[in-house]
C-alpha cells in the first residue's frame, strides 16, 4: 500500500473514533447510524482475513444496538415523566410515567440476567462489563420509581426526582450501545493495522474478575491501566498501574504513574473510567 492510500485511509479511522466518542457523551439510535455509515466506508479490500471479520461483526453489533426496542421505551420514560411532571394532580401509581418507567427497568433487568446455558459462555457474561452497564441501569431504575412513587404520594422533592431520572436514563443510554461500541473501537484498531496506520486505539473495558480497569492499543502493545486507592495515610491520591504487553504476548513490568495533586491529570482519570 502507498504512502498516499495510507494518508487518505487516516481521516476514516478518526472520524470513526470521532463519532464513538459523540456516542459515549449521548447515545441515541442517530449517533449509532454516524458509526454505521462510517464503518461501511472503511475500504475492505485494503484489509486482511482478521480485520475483515471484525469489521462485519463490528456492523452487525451497531445495526442491533441502533434498533434496540430500548430506545422506544427510553422515549416512553421521558414522555410519560414530563406529563407527569407537568400535570402531577391527580396522578395514581397507574399514571403512564410509572407503566413506562416500570417496562424499562424490567428490561434492564432481562438483559442483566439472560439466560446463557453454555458455562463458557455463562462465565464470560458473568465477567463482562455490558452486564455489568445493564444492571447499573437495573438499579438506577429502581431508585427512579421509588421516587417517582414518593412523588406521586406527595413525599418527594422535585429535585431529587430529576436527580434519579436523569441517572437512570443516561445509565439506560450507556447500556443500549455498550457493545456495540466495543466492537466498533475494536473495528477501528483491527481497520488501522491492517491499513499499515500507526494504531493508537481508543480505551477499551476489561472484564470484571480481572485486575485490569481498561486496556489501549498503542502501536503494536497493547497497554492495561488500574486505578491504585491510596495505601498510605500519606498518599491521598493513589496512582494509575500501567503494564505494556508487547505483540508477542510478553508482559513489561508494571510502572506505577502517581496522581498526585495534578487536576488535570486527575480529572483525565476520572473521565477514563466513566467511559467505559
């Protein structure tokens, strides 16, 4: 491949990554289409066997999560919640914002619990930070009817309601594309090495019996991060554990990076860990 097919293949894989963060700030089926449209363009005849693959599952796993049946109930919920909020008079524990409300954090709950007979597939699951995202939602959703139920008796404050609400429904919005958008990062990284692209991928989650947080393609190493607590009374920041594991699978020592009283850097922790 010539150094000019390389530079025109560079904006498709950034504007890949481009339209993954917009979804992770606010999913909606729209923002999954952006992704769609521009994982279609990637060209694969400029792609091997492994990349190829990875490209289509990565397509069929947004298609899924773009006609979710959870976008419709996410509209009810928020519909239902602003008639209520709107006209809170009279209302029962039949008003539609509690059906609605009600509907979506049972699905949450059947996507948090499905069903796996295979032990090796049950325990992947059981490990894997999408269930976990579904039952966030799950839990979240409960609180939002315990005050919505509150609300509607008479004992609840607006603001606590609006507090519950909007974390049950970003949670619900975080949960819809999960997979779908760690295929698609995936997608991305597989698509830039099989193009000869120096990769630097986007964060990635780990599973959750696992020590590692989050994971980053750079190049041809694959970087793992956790974030370390304090262990000393005089530490109060901690630190953020690195390890390089090199394309052969050979892992580097762990390198620990303090956070110390640096915001920024801090604060690009902090936004880590809520992206994935």
């Amino acid at each position: 491949m010539t150094t000019a097919v390389r530079t025109a293949l560079y904006p498709l894989i950034t504007a890949g990554q481009s339209a993954v963060r917009d979804t992770e700030r606010r999913a909606t089926p729209e923002a999954l289409r952006t992704i769609d449209g521009v994982l279609c363009s990637l060209p694969v005849n400029e792609m091997d066997d492994q990349a190829d693959r990875i490209l289509h599952a990565a397509i069929r796993a947004v298609s899924l999560a773009e006609d979710a049946e959870e976008w419709t109930l996410l509209t009810d919920v928020e519909e239902g919640v602003s008639r209520f909020l709107h006209e809170p008079d009279g209302a029962t524990m039949e008003h539609p914002a509690v059906r609605a409300l009600v509907l979506l954090t049972s699905q949450c709950g059947n996507r948090y619990g499905v069903l796996v007979e295979d032990p090796v597939e049950l325990r992947a699951w059981q490990a894997s930070p999408e269930r976990q995202a579904w039952n966030r939602a799950f839990l979240l959703g409960l609180e939002a009817l315990r005050e919505l139920g509150a609300a509607i008796n008479g004992s609840a404050n607006r603001r606590a309601l609006d507090k519950a609400m909007t974390e049950f429904l970003t949670s619900v919005r975080r949960a819809i594309p999960y997979a779908a958008l760690y295929e698609a990062r995936r997608a991305l990284v597989e698509a830039a090495r099989a193009y000869g692209l120096f990769v630097i991928g986007m964060r990635q989650p780990m599973p959750t019996n696992g020590r590692w947080e989050w994971a980053r393609r750079i190049g041809s190493a694959t970087y793992l991060f956790e974030v370390e607590f304090p262990h000393m009374d005089g530490d109060p920041y901690g630190a953020v554990a690195v390890r390089r594991i090199a394309e052969d699978g050979t892992g580097a020592p762990v390198r620990y990076i303090p956070l110390g009283p640096d915001e920024e850097r801090r604060r690009a922790v902090t936004e880590a860990q809520y992206r994935i």
